[in-house]
C-alpha cells in the first residue's frame, strides 16, 4: 500500500486497474487457475486457456460492435497503430501509397508514418480546427487517387476534443480509402460502433480503460478489401496477423475492462462530468487560467489548462500532492511545448504554461477539492514577486 500518495489526477496516461479486473486476471496465472498456453490444443488446460481468451476477444467485440473474429490481440494501441499502418500499407502499395493523418495525432502514428515515408510511403497531415477537431471538409480537399488509408483517432488524447468519426468515414470511403481510427482514448467515454461508424480498423488499449498494461487490440474488418501485412512473425497466430504466446491473464482482464466499460461507461462519465464542473468551477475568478479544451466537443475527464505567467514545468514541481502532466505520457522527456496544443495554434508561451488534468472511476469530490486548494496555493506561490 502506497502511503501519502499524491491525488492521482492523470487518468489520460493511464489508469488503475479495476479491482474486479484485477481479481480476474488473479485467476490465470498459478498452477491451481487457468494459465496454460492458448495455443496448446492437445490437452484440456490449453482448451481452458483457449476457452478464456475468446471469452475476452467477444466482450472487446462487444463493446465497439464487432465480431469476435475480427479482434486481433497486440501488447498495446501503439503495436495496433503500427499492424494497421504498415501493415495495410505495405499490403495495399499496389493500389497506391498515400495516407492521410492529423498533426496532433498521437505519436504511435505520427511516427510510424514518418517512418513509412523513409519506405517511400506518401504522407499528408492535416491541419486541425481550432478545437481541436478533424474537418471532414478538410479531409476531403487533401484525399487523392493514391489515398489508401486515413488515420485518424477519436478522442484527443492531450485536449479530450472528439472526431466525428462517422463523417470522416464517409469522406475516406468516398474516395475508395479504408479509415483506422485509434481509440485508446474512447473506451467507456464515447459510444463506439465500428459498423455503424464506418471503421475498417481500429486500436484499443487495456491500461487506459481500467485494464492491464502490455495488451491491446485491433479491430480489423472482415472483407476482402482490408488486408494487412504482419509485422511480427512465429506461428500464425491472429489469424496471421500477429504471432506470439498469447497472455490470457492480460487477455483476461482487458475482457473484464471492456465488459465494464460497456456495462458502467455512461454512469462513469455522468459522474466524471460533474468533477470536471467542480474542478473548472473551482478556477472561475482566477484571470491567469485559460482552457485549452473546448469543453462542449470533448469527453469529460480531460481539460487542459494554460496558466498565464507561470512556467508549466515550475507549476508541475509545486503541485507534489498531484499527480498531472503537460501532455502525453509518450512525449513527456520532451521540454519543448505540446506539440498538440501548438498544432491548435496556441502560442508557445502559453502552451509552456500549460498541465494537462484527467479524471476518472475512482475521483472523488474529495481529491477535486484538495486538488484545486493546492493548485490555487501554488499559483499564489509562483506569481508573487
């Protein structure tokens, strides 16, 4: 048990692990549960394990609207980004090799397209609105004859600003692209439906929806026009799509993560919309605190603030009984602005200024409140000269 541990206000980089998630997964790691191989078919624990991990890959399907056989497991949404990227890139080159992505995509994309443009791969990303939001319009104007594939995520994961999924898919679609939509951000915050949204393929993580860390997924649509390349080989597994021992106890508890996202997804965001209406109301009088989040396009457990006159880095070391960030987990060694909130067209000053806040299913009215007290006395702290 962690004593005297900070308010743990960083739910976006990732979240605990639900305590029934937790109990599941307990299951399938010693000799007296099930913890056999998946892949070992010739004796009962591997049908066992078996038996488990297609348990997990419906109650994923479930969630987002899919067919169980449509799940391909990964050790996380960056591996998902990269299997939908590469592989249906290089599988799809003879068709053409133009993708179209966002600038303030997360890095799991922005870089494996950099590294598709070293293979010859052509890549276009779009500017953002200022909300933080992909124009379908936008889309439109950059989609060529080469275009294969559009990748674009549906919840921000430094602003929380939602896509239009559906209308992107139209776009794309339209002019005979497939769409990968990374959702590791949506999970139990927005209602996901692959069929009705238009998806072709889509990445999912455990860890930021109350599951474990090191196990994904990828939704890939069957049909004869999405076919991808692997990029890990030894043994088939996936439907060919990625090979390895499967981890059923990880397998196991993103199942259980999914089912109660499905199952508590609404009431979680219910209550965490009041937190966040607790937390900006806490800020209102303050002249320096500016939000970066267009609140009334975005899901509720994320706000970034900017905090006019104090250095971002210098906030975040007086708020020791916080636990925040200023911006993504994945870029956070970096001491140069998000490039996110610059990608939205916030000043550099301002985006210096700038800590990201998210909430989540074990927040409470208590944490928010100590948490803006501390917030406020350390702004008091650092603005007086």
């Amino acid at each position: 048990m962690v004593t005297n541990a900070p308010i743990y206000l960083d739910y976006a980089a990732t979240t605990p692990v639900d305590p029934r998630v937790a109990e599941v997964m307990s299951r399938h790691l010693t000799l007296e549960g099930v913890f056999a191989n998946p892949a070992s078919r010739s004796h009962m624990p591997g049908w066992q394990a078996e038996q488990v991990v297609e348990g997990a890959r419906r109650q994923v399907a479930d969630l987002i609207g899919a067919d169980p056989r449509e799940i391909v497991w990964t050790s996380g949404a960056t591996e998902a980004d990269n299997l939908a990227l590469t592989g249906y890139l290089r599988a799809n080159r003879a068709r053409g090799r133009h993708l179209v992505t966002s600038s303030i995509e997360h890095k799991a994309i922005l870089d494996t397209a950099s590294a598709l443009e070293a293979e010859g791969f052509e890549v276009t990303r779009l500017v953002p609105e200022r909300d933080g939001r992909i124009s379908p319009a936008r889309l439109a104007e950059a989609m060529r004859d080469d275009t294969v594939l559009v990748s674009l995520m549906a919840v921000n994961n430094e602003l929380g600003t939602i896509n239009d999924v559906t209308a992107l898919a139209e776009v794309a679609h339209a002019h005979g692209a497939a769409l990968h939509v990374d959702a590791a951000q949506a999970v139990g915050r927005i209602e996901l439906d692959v069929a009705r949204q238009g998806v072709d393929l889509m990445s999912l993580s455990g860890h930021k929806a109350y599951g474990p860390k090191g196990i994904g997924a990828l939704y890939v649509r069957r049909s004869p026009d999405i076919r991808l390349e692997a990029l890990i080989h030894g043994g088939g597994h996936e439907r060919g799509m990625r090979s390895g021992t499967l981890a059923t106890h990880q397998i196991a508890g993103m199942g259980e993560a999914f089912a109660l996202a499905e199952a508590e997804g609404a009431a979680d965001q219910e209550r965490i919309a009041a937190f966040a209406r607790r937390f900006l109301g806490g800020l209102e009088g303050l002249e320096t605190v500016h939000c970066n989040t267009e609140t009334s396009v975005s899901v509720p457990n994320i706000v970034n603030l900017a905090f006019d006159g104090v250095d971002g880095e210098s906030l975040l070391m007086a708020l020791r009984g916080i636990a925040v960030s200023t911006g993504s987990a994945c870029n956070s060694a970096s001491l140069e602005p998000s490039y996110v909130l610059k990608g939205i067209g916030v000043p550099r000053a301002r985006a210096l200024t700038s800590l990201r806040f998210s909430f989540g299913r074990f927040t409470s009215d208590t944490d928010i409140d100590a948490a803006l007290a501390e917030l406020r006395h350390a702004l008091n702290a650092l603005t007086q000269h």
